[in-house]
C-alpha cells in the first residue's frame, strides 16, 4: 500500500497508532494490576517512589511513555513501536512473575 503524501507530510500509519494505542492500554492493566496486588515488593515501592512524584505519579509516568509511542509511531517510526512492544512484553513478564508469587 502506498502512503500518501499531504500537505502536512506523510499521512500517519493507523495500524501503527492502533497496535500502540492496545499496547498502551494492555500497560496501564498490567500497572493497576500490580499496584492493587499488595505485593511486599510493590508497597515498599509505592511508599518510597510516593514521597516524591505522589500516589498516582506512576501512572503519569505510563501515561507520557505512552503519548511518546503515540506520537512517534504517528510519524510513522516502526523502530518506537517495536520498543513499545518489547516494554510490553517486559512488563507482561514482570507482572505474571509479581502475581503469581515468583518474584
């Protein structure tokens, strides 16, 4: 499929912004997912990191991870959508080894 030029540059690839944008809302699960977990590694992480960027501060951190991955993958940057996609999986592994009791 060729893209299409306009007069403000190359149209943006949706299926790009469509596999961030799912990826995005597959992190922001797995975030609620842990923090709700109680989970010993994760309350003294809250405690510590809530000094200093609030309760919600790690969800302002997903939240500008994500705009960044929206917004490059928007210009058509396969290489960020990749990356975006390898975080996802890490987080994946992170979050089923702190759920299930392995970590």
């Amino acid at each position: 499929m060729k893209r299409v030029v306009s007069a403000k540059g190359l149209d943006p690839n949706p299926m790009l912004l469509t596999v961030c944008f799912l990826l995005g809302i597959a992190n922001f699960y797995m975030h609620k997912a842990v923090a709700e977990s109680g989970h010993p590694i994760v309350e003294e992480t809250k405690r510590y990191f809530g000094r200093h960027i609030g309760p919600y501060g790690s969800y302002a951190i997903e939240l500008a991870l994500l705009i960044g991955a929206l917004w490059l993958a928007n210009t058509g940057s396969w290489a960020v959508s990749l990356l975006y996609a390898a975080y996802t999986a890490i987080n994946g592994v992170a979050s089923w080894l702190l759920l299930s009791n392995k970590a």
